[in-house]
C-alpha cells in the first residue's frame, strides 16, 4: 500500500528536500505541501492523506496549533511532527495536540521514514533522542512505581500492549478508534519516557502487567 504523505515547512529548502527523499522510497507518495499552520490544515480536510508531516516553527498558525484543528477536522489523518525543536516541553505540547510521532530534521532519512510508516501504520514513534528526554519519566520504581501517573484507561491500553495485542486489536477488544489507541499510547509513552512500543511493554511487565 502507498503511503500518501502531505509536507507542510515554511522553507522551501526543507519541503524539496524531503519531497525528493520521500519519492525515492517505493511507497510513499508525497500528494501535497503547505508552507504554512493554515495551508496544513486545509491540506489535511481536502486531501486526506495517511500522515500530514508538519513543522512546528510556522507563520500564522505554528504546527501545535495546527495538529490540534487538524485532529478535530480530519481525525483519520496522522501526525508526524518534524522539526529542529527538541525540548521536553515543544515535545509534550505536539503530542498532547494529537501528534502521534515526534522526530527531528537532522535525524537519518530512513529513521524519518520509518516514523512515518509508524504513524501510518496507527502506531506511536518518538525517535531516539527525544525518547531519551521527553518529560525525563520515571524509568525506575519510586514509592508508588513507574506506572502511578497513569489514568485507568491508559493502564488497561498498557495492560493490552504488555500482552502483545497490536494498535487495531487493542482498539477492537476496547470498542474505540485505533486513532484514540494511538493517541493514548503517545500520551503513555510520554509518561512513562520511553521511546516506543517494546519499551513500554518492558515497563510494564516490570511492574506486573501482562502475560
């Protein structure tokens, strides 16, 4: 299946970069590009494409803001957020906004390629550098463990992953959207500090979730 990808950077340099990146990979397709907060959320409602790649740093209507109305208007779309910003708090804003995927500019192109099979795919990816920092989450048992920040709903989703369901079936056996699965995942991940799915699972058989 191809990947239909919109590119939304206010640098021309950057959206011809990635553009030429992009379709060089056999099943991306880039269908589309917004140079502005704006641009990307109609592109978002009038294109639909499976991950809408978007900067954070825009005029107008930066990318937050942007990835909240975009989750609004078209929640089938993905988000991947891309961009040079990677403080804890630019990373817990993007995904509490509804960006399922954090990654930055200068990573390597197949890391860039590999979130956005992820995000497509319904799945949460933080990349490395950013997992290593975002929210700097307990990674150790404290007095209530590394779980005690968790609502219960985000618990049960954890519970699932720990046993091995993916996104879809967790979303089935749950009765909700597999966007809602991966939205709390991301939200999960933040708070636990980790960077993606095996990581989380670890965390959580660690503290006796699972099978």
């Amino acid at each position: 299946m191809t990947i239909r990808v919109v590119l939304a950077d206010d640098h021309p340099v950057v959206r011809r970069g990635l553009t030429a990146m992009l379709r060089s990979t056999e099943d991306i397709d880039v269908v589309g590009e917004a140079v502005d907060g704006r641009e990307a959320v109609r592109a978002a409602v009038t294109l639909r494409p499976d991950v809408l790649v978007l900067d954070i740093n825009m005029p107008g209507l930066d990318g937050v803001a942007a990835a909240a109305e975009i989750r609004k208007a078209a929640p089938s779309v993905g988000i991947l957020m891309l961009t040079m910003l990677d403080d804890d708090e630019s990373v817990r804003a993007a995904l509490a906004a509804g960006a399922a995927g954090y990654a930055l500019k200068g990573d390597p192109a197949e890391r860039i390629v590999r979130a956005i099979h992820a995000v497509a795919d319904g799945d949460t990816v933080l990349t490395a550098g950013i997992a290593r920092s975002v929210l700097d989450g307990p990674r150790t048992s404290g007095p209530s463990g590394p779980l005690a920040g968790l609502t219960p709903r985000e618990l049960r989703i954890l519970e699932l992953l720990a046993d091995g369901l993916t996104t879809l079936a967790i979303s089935r056996k749950l009765g909700v959207a597999t966007k809602t699965v991966s939205n709390t995942l991301s939200t999960i991940f933040a708070k636990l500090g980790v960077g993606n799915r095996t990581e989380a699972a670890l965390v959580a058989r660690r503290a006796g979730l699972g099978e």
